[in-house]
C-alpha cells in the first residue's frame, strides 16, 4: 500500500470531491469553519462546493488529500486560523486559547475526512503529520487543533471529522484546555 499526501489544489478538485465523499463531506464542501452560521444553513451544497472550488483555485491550498494506490483516500484542512473564521467565534477556541485571535503564524488543523473502505489504516495520523509541515513551511509559530475524546463521550464517526485528542497527543500535540470533558484544544510549537 502506498500512501502520497499531496496539497489541494484546482487541478485536484475532482480527487478533493471523491476525499470528502465520506461523512459529512459532500454535504459540508469543508465549508464549516469558514461560514457564519446564518450563510452556512442558506447555501445550498452546490454553493458550497463553488466556494470549495474556489478555495482550491486559490493562492494558498486550503487542505491535503490523501491518496493511497493513487486513489483519493483523506483529506484535513490546514491553514492559517485567521482564514477560518469561524474559529473566531466558536467559545470553545476563544476560551481556551492562549494565542491571539489575529495571530496568523497560528495555523489550525480542524477537519479531517477519511472515506470508510481507508478507515483504520492510520490515515487520520499521516494527514496530520504532513498538515504539520506544511504549516511549518508556511511560516507557522504554533498548530493548534481541536479534537474530540471519543473516550469521554461516544460519538459517530461523522462527528470526529475534528480528529481525536489521541492522535493529536501522538503527534506530539499538548492539550491547552478542555472546554468540556469530550472536547480538548491542543497546541503544538513549532517555533518561539
């Protein structure tokens, strides 16, 4: 089995589109954290995959895909914090944070898709591991996640599209907080 991480862009929008058929991906476009919650519930999936579309057209590649055998396989969104605003304005992350909210050497890893037929293979960790150093080659200070613990509160493989604080802490990431018993803000340091 080969695995190749490579970042999204528009010439992979049709892999990206296969990476998220899986959960909540067709529905969502990753368009979650980028919406305020009144557009998000009036754009239609067709909508959002236009503003995925133009997410991968753009300068900077909002996420990886995953492909294993050369098939779309995952997908995480890695980027600055700042481009994903709805951070901003989730109480879990402005609680428990230590960084500034404008800081944009803060990168945040915050949505994970892996198809069911590639679940259990530790994809979930390889995507981390390379939405790590792309953060780092882009110039981050700090990578900050914000798992679940399906161990606190059994929840559906749709609702870890988050990841879980397991394989963020065996990347090496510290939990900062936990804002609720299933739910942790996790950091790493990349630099000072």
């Amino acid at each position: 089995m080969s695995i190749e991480i490579l970042p999204a862009t528009g010439d992979r929008f049709d892999d990206a589109e296969v990476a998220l058929d899986s959960g909540d991906g067709p529905e969502c476009q990753c368009q979650w954290w980028l919406l305020p919650n009144g557009p998000w519930k009036e754009a239609s999936i067709d909508e959002r995959t236009e503003l995925f579309r133009t997410e991968l057209d753009g300068a900077r590649p909002p996420g990886l895909i995953a492909y294993i055998d050369g098939e779309p396989a995952g997908w995480v969104r890695v980027g600055p914090r700042t481009t994903q605003p709805r951070l901003a304005r989730t109480r879990d992350v402005t609680a428990s944070t230590t960084e500034p909210l404008d800081a944009d050497d803060v990168w945040a890893v915050s949505c994970f898709v892996v198809r069911k037929e590639h679940r259990g293979k530790g994809l979930t960790a390889r995507l981390l591991d390379a939405a790590v150093s792309t953060a780092r080659d882009g110039g981050a200070r700090v990578v900050e996640g914000y798992p679940l613990d399906p161990t606190a509160a059994k929840r559906s493989s749709n609702q870890l599209f988050r990841g879980t604080v397991s394989v963020f802490e065996a990347a090496g990431f510290d939990i900062v907080d936990r804002p609720k018993p299933d739910r942790a803000l996790v950091s790493l340091t990349l630099r000072d």
